[in-house]
C-alpha cells in the first residue's frame, strides 16, 4: 500500500463486508466522516517526532 493514499471509502465498505455488517445508507456519511476525523488525528499523532533515546515503559504510572 505504499505510494497510495488511505481510502476512507473503501477501508469502511472491505470492513463492512469482513465483519458481514450491513451499513445502511443514512448512516454511511455519517461513519465516512468520523473515519475521517480519526485519520486526521491518527496522522497528527504519527507525524510527532520522538528522539531514538525513548524507551518504551513497561508500565503506566499517571
């Protein structure tokens, strides 16, 4: 999948007929749209550069 974009439309209809649901039309702007609020902080958080130095912690502690 390199070189090409993410196809919010046909992530959403292979997901759809993977998880055999039935997604009805009035509904389908609707998820297109949240699916692409979720991509656009997806890439914000992916693009975040962190230095070579971090470790990953074992556990969370607020």
């Amino acid at each position: 999948m390199e070189g090409k974009g993410f196809d919010v439309d046909e992530y959403i209809e292979q997901m759809a007929l993977l998880l055999d649901l039935h997604l009805r039309d009035e509904y389908r702007d609707g998820v297109v749209a949240n699916f692409e609020r979720i991509k656009a902080i997806a890439n914000l958080v992916n693009s975040f550069p962190l230095p070579e130095e971090i470790e990953v912690a074992p556990i969370f502690e607020p």
